[in-house]
C-alpha cells in the first residue's frame, strides 16, 4: 500500500507456517482415524441440534448402505 505522497510502500507480512502445520497436522489425524475405523469396521457420527447438521463418518455409511444424502439423526438414532 503506498503512502499519500507515494514516497513509501508499507506491507504486512503474515508467517502462516504455524497454520499450515496445524491444516497438514488435522489431516493426518482425519485419515488416520478413517483407516482405524475402516480396520475395526466402526463409524461415527454426530448431529448439531444448531444447524441440524449430521456429519457421518464414510464407514459408518458403507456400515449402513447409505449415500452422504441419506445420512439423518433419524438414520442412526433409530
């Protein structure tokens, strides 16, 4: 962004390395704990009474023979 006068450029740098880190950590963890559940043959989900949002883990649905689109509390509490 340069000055009024044009005599200067001022910048903001933001060292994103510690973000990246955590993005590439939280990855392995997904992936490890989908091949864990795909090695014992358990699934997980959970609902989120807010936004009625279900998030089912892919075993859990191969477990139950249904497509992400299927995947309601109703589904898995019943």
């Amino acid at each position: 962004m340069a000055t009024e006068a044009a005599d200067e450029c001022l910048a903001v740098l933001v060292d994103i390395t510690e973000r990246r880190q955590a993005e590439q950590a939280l990855a392995e963890s997904e992936y490890r704990l989908a091949k864990a559940q795909s090695m014992t043959h358990v699934g997980s989900w959970s609902f989120d009474p807010n936004s009625e949002e279900v998030n089912a883990s892919d075993e859990l649905l191969r477990i139950m023979r249904l497509r992400r689109d299927e995947a309601t509390q109703e589904s898995f509490a019943g």
